[in-house]
C-alpha cells in the first residue's frame, strides 16, 4: 500500500481496489481489475507443476493445507508459499475452522483464464487439424 496525503484526505493504492477516507467516512471506489481476474497472476500460478498439483487434488474437495502438503516432498513453508500465489491470483479460497485452514478451489479465475485462450483456439484449430491430416497420410 501506498499513502499519499492530500490535505484531509489519505488514499490507499493497491492493486485490486482504491480506498479515499476522508475525515468521518470512506469512499469504495472499485477498479478494473477487481472484476476480472489478472491473468499475469493466473497463468503465473499455473506455471508451476506443484500449484498445478495443488489445484487439481482441490478439484475433487476442499482441503487442509496438511492435506494439500502431504503428497509433496517439501516443508510446510514451501507449501505455504505455493498457497499463497495461488491465493494472490484469487484461483483458491481459504477459511478457518479452529486451528485449521481449508482452502477450495475458486473456478471463477480458471474461466478467466480459459477465455482468453479460446479466443486464440481459431488460429491453431486450423494448423493442427492440417496437421492431423498430413499426419495420418504419412501412416497410410
């Protein structure tokens, strides 16, 4: 966060929402990125196969993140790192019951992402069923 003061009024910058107080109340202004999801953050989540891991053993239920650790052979705090990318790009969800985390999987962010793809599917769909064609001529 970022203060910058202006006589009586303090606005906060942060990536996903602007925040104005001034004396005595609040103002909420919502910005672009708050409705859609970044997809730098997404596709970066995605970059890595124990995020990948982490979001696929989330697709079947929410979990612990001693669960989501158990199948790896790292520390806690790396998997705790690997969470939070995956929370910073808003594609998990977390809560607290007692002294436990439970995350789950926010598919909202993964359409984000799965849009932006298809939008780019009409200029290889055409190359690769070329391909599939010379592919199977070369077999027969």
């Amino acid at each position: 966060m970022w203060p910058r003061s202006r006589a009586s009024t303090v606005t906060f910058l942060t990536e996903w929402r602007l925040l104005t107080r001034n004396i005595g109340h609040s103002t909420f202004n919502l910005m672009v990125k708050s409705v859609a999801y970044d997809l730098d953050r997404v596709f970066h989540a995605l970059s890595h196969p124990t995020r990948r891991e982490i979001l696929r053993h989330l697709t079947r239920r929410e979990r612990s993140v001693s669960e989501l650790a158990r199948p790896h052979e790292m520390s806690l705090v790396a998997v705790s790192k690997h969470l939070k990318v995956l929370e910073d790009a808003r594609l998990i969800r977390r809560r607290k019951g007692g002294s436990f985390h439970y995350l789950r999987l926010n598919p909202e962010a993964l359409q984000t992402a799965d849009e932006w793809i298809r939008r780019y599917e009409q200029f290889w769909s055409p190359r690769l069923d070329s391909l599939k064609q010379l592919l199977e001529q070369e077999d027969t």
